[in-house]
C-alpha cells in the first residue's frame, strides 16, 4: 500500500478526526491505522500465496474458482 497515495493520506486524517485514532499505545510508533494497513497488506500477501500454491499444484479449475470466490 502506498501511504502517501491522497486516497490513503486523506483517509487517513478522516479516520483520525472520526474515530480518535492515529497516534501512541501502537509498537515502534506505529499508529492504529498503520497496523491495519499492514494486517490487509498481509492478507493480500496470504491470498496471493494460496492462489499460487493452488495454480502450481495442478488443482482444477473449479477449485481455483472456489478459493477466488472465498478469498475477495
């Protein structure tokens, strides 16, 4: 993701006034907002392994369809 896309930066200053959110208690100064970012970021990650493990091990179509149903 990247943070200093206007879409993020302004979500980011809406998330802060609306919810209260954006600095301290996080680790290594992170904030809440960054946390999440990288718990989606993660997941993508996660997704995107499964889908190549699947691609890769001669899994049938109809099973790959299933996981992309599931996973978005």
């Amino acid at each position: 993701m990247n943070l200093s896309d206007r879409r993020v930066v302004a979500f980011r200053e809406w998330a802060e006034k609306r919810f209260a959110i954006g600095s301290g208690g996080y680790p290594e100064g992170e904030d809440l907002l960054a946390v999440v970012m990288q718990a989606v970021d993660e997941r993508e990650r996660q997704w995107q392994q499964l889908m190549y493990d699947a691609t890769h091990t001669g899994e049938s179509s109809e099973f790959i369809n299933y996981l992309k149903r599931e996973l978005s």
